[in-house]
C-alpha cells in the first residue's frame, strides 16, 4: 500500500520485557508464548544485536524510508514496565542513541525518583507517561497501583514532569490515558493543566485479548468531549486508529500486530533469526494508518 504522506520521524515501539509491578485489568502487554527466560535482556548483548540490526534497516536506505520519507527513528521502551529492568535498560537507551537513535519511553512513571530522572532525562526527546486517572479508588479499581497500593498521585505527577522539564529543557511530556470501564464517567481536567503535558493521547481500550473492560464508542466520546477544554493537546485513537498502524517489538524480539478483537497478537518469528526485512513481512501493517498518525501528531506519537 503506497501513500503520498511524509513523516518527519519514524517510531518503533520496543516492549522489552513483559513484567510490570501494576496490573492494570485491560494490559496489552501479554504474550502467551512468551515466558520471562526468553526475553532478551536476560542474555548478554542480544537486546544490543536487536538494536544494531534495527539501526542497520532503518537508520539506512530502506522501502519504508522510500515511501515516508522519514528523517529520523526513534525506539519507544515499553512494557510491562522497561524501568524494572534497571541498570539493563539504561544499557539499552544508551545503546539506542549511541547507535543514532532518538529515544523515548512510555512507563507508570513508579521508578522515576530524582537520581534515575537525572540519569535519564537527558537522553530522551519525550517522556510518556500512562495515567489513567487522578483518583486513587479509580486507580486501585483499573489495577494502577502496586502490591503495597502506592500509585502516582496527582502530585507526584506534577512533580515528575516538572523535574524532567528541567533537566532536558527540550524534551517532551506525553500522557497517555486508556479509556476504559472504570474511568469512562472520570474528568481529568484538573491534573491535566497542572501538569500540561504536550500531548495528550486518549486511547480507547482495546480488547487485545479479551474484552474486560471495554467500553462503547458513545461512552469514549462523551470523554473526549468532557475534556474539549484541553482539544489542543488531546490526541484521539479509537480502537480502529489501533488496528496495525504501529510497528511493535514484543520482548524476545519478534514484530507483532493487534489481531481480531479478543484473539491477542500476531507475531513474526525473531529478528535475529531472520533479519529485519523477512520478520516484517510476517505481520499486517497499514502503511497509510501509520503514516496519518504522524501527519496529524508529527513527532509525538509513540
């Protein structure tokens, strides 16, 4: 599929482990196939090969680049949680970015105290945050909140993108909210222009694996409009925005897709099995839906 979209900056969201101290009942990060042993951050140098044959693919001539004419990629760490892994994904970041690489990172934001934001901060161009809400029953409900149920409360929230902005002046907040059965009547307005985060990316809960939690399209509307105050930050992406318009890495190293509502994922064999350009061909991905996400939100998306 062929489209006349540029984007300044190709995305690659790079799931490195599975684990994660939340149990957020919705969570797209599980594979079935997958037990910890095999992710790759547990065998030494594996996650740097991935991250060099990504850099190999992408940072050079390429179809895709052909066709969207990006001038930059940046590897998004994901979860689970990546901040779990500690001294391993500080090891990766650095790697990334040694290797030309922006980078950036979608956490709960639990680990981010002041000593790891100093070492951090400076080495991403945006920091993703996932906050469902600003009201600890809510919270604890959706499952954000850790076995001790200590959670990310409003204030800490404030206080964390506030240090982050003033170690790297330039870097980006993003928040992200999923949209789910808990939190659909909740109103974020409050939290939202304390913190003033760049982008605000409203997901609608996808049912990856199951449908608990899911909501109606009306009941993600009303919570779009609920916040229109904030339109010029908010990011909208209904379950159909979803739909193979993001290019994923899952823990052992293989592209995935969002399959079939309830059916979990598709899934390449591994790339350092078989390359970049083979493992791509495996999975479903809608170069135009990707591409529109970039047009509207240039370089916030991840």
């Amino acid at each position: 599929m062929t489209t006349d979209i540029t984007i300044n900056e190709l995305v690659i969201n790079f799931h490195m482990t599975e684990t994660c101290n939340y149990s957020c009942g919705y969570c797209y990060a599980a594979w079935n196939d997958l037990c910890s042993a095999r992710e790759l951050h547990h065998h030494d140098g594996q996650v740097e090969l991935l991250l060099k044959a990504l850099a190999e693919y992408y940072l050079n001539d390429n179809p895709l680049a052909a066709e969207l004419g990006y001038k930059s990629v940046r590897i998004n760490f994901a979860g689970g949680e990546p901040m779990l892994l500690g001294p391993r994904f500080l090891d990766a970041v650095t790697t990334a970015r040694h290797l030309g690489f922006n980078t950036s990172i979608i956490t709960n934001a639990h680990f981010l105290d002041e000593a790891m934001l100093e070492v951090l901060a400076p080495q991403l161009s945006i920091l993703g945050i996932s906050y469902d809400s600003a009201n600890q029953d809510l919270a604890t409900r959706i499952g954000r909140v850790d076995r001790k149920q200590r959670w990310i409360t409003p204030e800490n929230l404030i206080q964390i993108t506030k240090s982050y902005r003033q170690l790297n002046p330039a870097g980006i907040v993003k928040l992200n909210t999923v949209v789910n059965a808990y939190n659909f009547d909740d109103d974020m307005q409050s939290v939202i222009s304390a913190v003033q985060p760049d982008k605000w990316k409203l997901l609608r809960v996808l049912p990856v694996h199951d449908h608990q939690l899911t909501i109606t399209a009306e009941q993600y509307r009303a919570y779009v409009e609920r916040h229109v105050s904030l339109s010029e930050i908010i990011a909208e992406e209904d379950n159909t925005a979803m739909q193979h318009s993001y290019l994923m890495i899952n823990p052992k190293g293989c592209f995935y897709q969002n399959g079939e509502a309830g059916t979990g994922y598709q899934q390449s064999p591994s790339i350092l099995d078989i390359g970049v350009a083979e493992a791509l061909a495996f999975i479903p991905f809608d170069i135009t839906a990707f591409s529109r996400r970039y047009q509207i939100i240039p370089t916030w998306a991840a």
